[in-house]
C-alpha cells in the first residue's frame, strides 16, 4: 500500500518496476529508485524513510513527526528553514510513511535511529524538533548524542491527558470520513486537505501498522509515558523549548505549566495541536533564534 501510494503520488507505473521485497513484492524503495516523480526526494537509511532539504553547510536540523503522521506534516516548516538556510532531515518513523520498519511498541520507535543519525550527521551536533509523539524517540536521542537544543511541539508524554478517541480512530479508521473529522481535531484552521489525501491516510491507516502501538499509548488513567524527568535534565545542559497550543484537542497545554522552569515554554493561545503549521512564523522566529549571526 504504500508504495502504491507513492507511486501515485510520484506518477511511476508499478508495472515497469521490479521489486527486491520478499518474492518480487515492489517496497517503496523501489519507486523512489527510479527518478520519476522525485519531488519528494525520498531516500532510506538503516530502514528510515527520510528527505534531506537545504544548503549541507547549514546548520543541521533534525525533525520528528508525531502518531500517524510522516515527513509531509512538515511541509511548510521545511520550506521555511530551509529559506533561513538550514541543512533540515525529516523521517518517517517506524510504523508511519514510507518506513518499512515496524513498530510493535513504543520503544521501537526510536529503536533504529542512533544508528541512523550517525550516519547522516556523524558526530556533528545537530538540532532536533520533535512534534506529538516524536518527542518520546526524540528524547532518547538527545540523551545519548549532542544535540545543540531540543524543541518538542505539543509534546507527549508530559502529562496524564491524551483524547483517546483521537488515538483509537487514527489507528484503527472505519472511513475515510472518520479520518476527515479526527484530522480536524489537529488544528483550528480549516483542512487543507482534499478527500482524495484523505483516502490516501485512510489507505495507509487501514493497515493497522499502529494498532499496537495506539493501545500501549494510554492505559485506564492516561498516557503511559513520561518524559518529565528526563526533560529535567537535559535542560541542565541543553537548551530546551515546548511549544503548546492552548486550543490543542489531543494534550492538554496545561500539562506544561508543571515543566522545569530552566525549559522555555512558548504559548500559542489560537493554534491547536499544530502550532508549527497554524503559527508558522511565529514557529520559525522561535527554532532559530538561538543559532541566528
């Protein structure tokens, strides 16, 4: 499926290509090999999905999407640092995109990464921004690699509060209805997105990739995660940012009053769980205020 999806999406006829999965199955590996379509300029290492945008003398930015998304939910802010002249890689996490990893539990997701970043960036300090979900892998990260600032947007894994619904019916969608209305749970802005975007998700949701993972995120009281403590300390030698939106209907903002107040919390009072697309400048002023000439 997801290849078909690329392929679609790239304008590559599956017909003239020959797959290296299991018994000749076409990957989507294979379609971003063959030059067509490459707009996207989908690469792979160690197993992740990734785009690499942007002057490779820039200074290096990591980013990390959230559950059931993939690279393109940071479409807009990859155009913008890019213009501000970062080195910017963006990946599909396991589970999500055109990653063929799976990721059967939470710490699966930052399973293959280190390996991954050593070989993008080696030992080159490097920023990293994390949306959602991705600040749990993104924390792992930062404790083990020098990371120049973390920067987590409506992060999880700060507080009890999580929409479950939200959750549940991105993993496991009836319709690409019901993705149409989860997706406006996002942001307070109206979705850009058109129904046959929204059947893509739903194709790609279907495959119950996130099921697993969906049911270890919340137990009877909430989130199961907690990054807090960590946060703590990597805030005694990094410098850290949250950005949380006060209309989010996934978290709620509020969990990040109780954060060390060595971390900087900036507030978006009209954005919701997307401040980096509804707030975008706002966003950008913020991730590059500290590495500025």
């Amino acid at each position: 499926p997801v290849a078909r999806r690329l392929a679609r999406r790239q304008g590559v006829d599956l017909a003239t290509l020959t797959g290296s999965g299991r018994r000749g199955r076409i990957e989507a590996r294979d379609v971003t090999r063959t030059g067509q379509g490459r707009s996207d300029d989908l690469r792979f290492a160690n197993g992740i999905a990734y785009i690499e945008k942007g002057p490779a003398t820039g200074t290096p930015i990591l980013l990390i999407h959230g559950f059931a998304g993939d690279r393109t939910t940071f479409a807009s802010l990859i155009n913008g640092l890019t213009k501000a002249d970062r080195h910017v890689v963006a990946i599909d996490l396991p589970g999500h995109g055109a990653t063929e990893r799976e990721a059967p539990d939470i710490d699966a997701l930052a399973a293959p990464l280190p390996d991954f970043v050593r070989a993008l960036f080696g030992d080159q300090p490097f920023h990293l921004v994390a949306h959602s979900l991705g600040a749990i892998p993104a924390m792992a990260l930062a404790e083990t690699f020098p990371v120049s600032s973390l920067s987590l947007i409506a992060p999880a894994g700060i507080g009890l509060s999580i929409n479950a619904d939200f959750v549940d019916g991105m993993a496991d969608p009836a319709s690409p209805g019901e993705v149409a209305h989860l997706l406006r749970m996002l942001s307070e802005a109206p979705a850009a997105l058109s129904d046959a975007a929204v059947a893509d998700i739903f194709d790609v949701q279907k495959r119950g990739r996130l099921r697993t993972l969906a049911g270890q995120m919340i137990g009877p009281r909430g989130q199961t995660v907690s990054i807090i403590g960590a946060l703590d300390r990597l805030s005694a030698r990094m410098p850290v940012r949250v950005l949380v939106g006060h209309r989010d209907r996934v978290f709620d903002w509020r969990d990040a009053t109780a954060l060390s107040p060595r971390i900087a919390v900036h507030h978006f009072p009209r954005a919701g769980h997307m401040p980096h697309a509804e707030a975008l400048r706002e966003t950008l002023d913020i991730l590059t205020a500290g590495d500025r000439p």
